[in-house]
C-alpha cells in the first residue's frame, strides 16, 4: 500500500484554524487512510492509502468549518525533494526551510535574486524552493511574499521538520 504525506497550511495558528491532530488523524481515518501518524500541531500527517486534496479539504470542513490549503505528496516524491537539498552543509535546521509548490513556478529566479536579503541563499527546483536565511525566516526578505514571487502555491516546512516527517512516513512505508 502506498504512503501519502499531507501537508496542511494555516491551521493552529493564531487562534484560527484549529484543528487538533487526534482530530485530523480521525478525518483522514474516516476517507480510508490506515497508520495515520502526525507530527506537530502545524498539520503534518503520512499514512497508507490514497486520499485526494479535494476529499480532505472538503471532510475538514465538514468537519472544522473552515478549509485549509493542502498538499499530499507521495513519500518517493518528498523523498526525491528532500534528498535534493542544495545546502546540506546548513547545521542549524532552523535556519534552512523547503517550501513544497503545488505546481512548477514559471518565476524568473532573477526577480527573486533582487529581492533576496544579503545571507539569503535559495535554489528553485521543478516543485520544491529551498531557503538558506541565517536569521531565519523573520528576518527573509523573500519568504513573506515567496509565494507572489513564484506565482504558485506553497507550503513551507523547516528542515528539522522535513526530517522529522520522512523519519515518520518510513515508519509505516
């Protein structure tokens, strides 16, 4: 059976969007998914079977009464985007953040250059951006508005993060 990682945007945060994961793990239970784990409470999951965007953004609302941005990637392709990294060097996971794009950005990557603070560092893949800012992500000068730069959908997640949830969909592969 195959893993799916899902990847929630905006929920527990700022006292909107709430939505515990014992709750989310019991949503993805009742669309078939099976060994559901979650990893914090910013809306990481992986489990076995196949369950669509569309399915889970509708049942959480069903559900919540609100509809977040998701994403579900198959764990090869979030394997292919982490085993990718451009700045493997980075020791402080904190400091580095992949930002997975729900489609291919047209972006020119010279506007996101012009824009970028001074330490920033970043490489654009086919569905992945990887961000290198020291003085992580509130003092980018491109992450507040990365997704108007790149004209697609994103969400981001720190290394430690990325680490932490393919540690957590091996478990079940």
């Amino acid at each position: 059976m195959s893993v799916e990682i899902g990847l929630l945007r905006g929920i527990n945060v700022g006292g909107t969007g709430k939505l515990p994961m014992a709750d989310l793990r019991s949503i993805l239970e009742g669309l078939g998914a099976e060994n559901v784990r979650t990893y914090i409470q910013s809306g990481n999951a992986a489990w076995q079977g196949s369950v669509s965007e569309a399915a889970l953004a509708d049942a959480i609302e069903m559900a919540k009464g609100f509809r977040p941005k998701i994403l579900i990637l198959p764990l090869q392709s979030f394997r292919a985007i982490a085993a990718g990294n451009p700045f493997p060097e980075v020791a402080d996971p904190k400091a580095l953040h992949v930002f997975f794009l729900a489609s291919p950005s047209l972006v020119d990557e010279a506007e996101i250059e012009r824009r970028k603070g001074a330490e920033e560092r970043f490489q654009l893949t086919e569905r992945a951006f990887f961000l290198h800012t020291p003085k992580y992500l509130t003092g980018s000068k491109i992450a507040e508005r990365l997704e108007r730069l790149l004209g697609v959908s994103a969400t981001g997640r720190n290394w430690r993060s990325v680490e932490k949830i393919l540690a957590m969909a091996d478990e079940i592969a």
